[in-house]
C-alpha cells in the first residue's frame, strides 16, 4: 500500500496535463481577443470607404 501511495505522490502527469489545459486556454484566449480586434478595425475601415464611396455617387 505505502509503494502505490509513493508512486501517487511522484507522479506528475496530471500537473502536466493540467498545465498544458491552461497554456492552451490563454492562447486561445488571446487568439479570439486578436481576432475580434482584427475584425473590428476591418470593419471600420470597410464601413469608411463604403460611405465615401455612397457619398462620391450621391454627388454625381
């Protein structure tokens, strides 16, 4: 019994395991956030030349 529990306490690959969840999550965490800022510049800068352009062919 005292050799299972010593090999229980040694062993760390559930730490392992959990720490690479949480690697995991931040990178996707940062993934999203990076995109999502992404997406909202490109939109405004699409939302900008469409109402530039909906202005040039309202003046001719």
């Amino acid at each position: 019994m005292k050799t299972i529990f010593e090999r229980f306490v040694k062993d760390e690959s559930g730490a392992t395991a959990i720490e690479y969840g949480l690697i995991a999550a931040l990178i996707s965490v940062a993934l999203i956030t990076g995109a999502t800022t992404l997406g909202n510049t490109l939109n405004t800068q699409f939302q900008g030349l469409s109402n530039k352009m909906n202005s040039a062919a309202n003046n001719h």
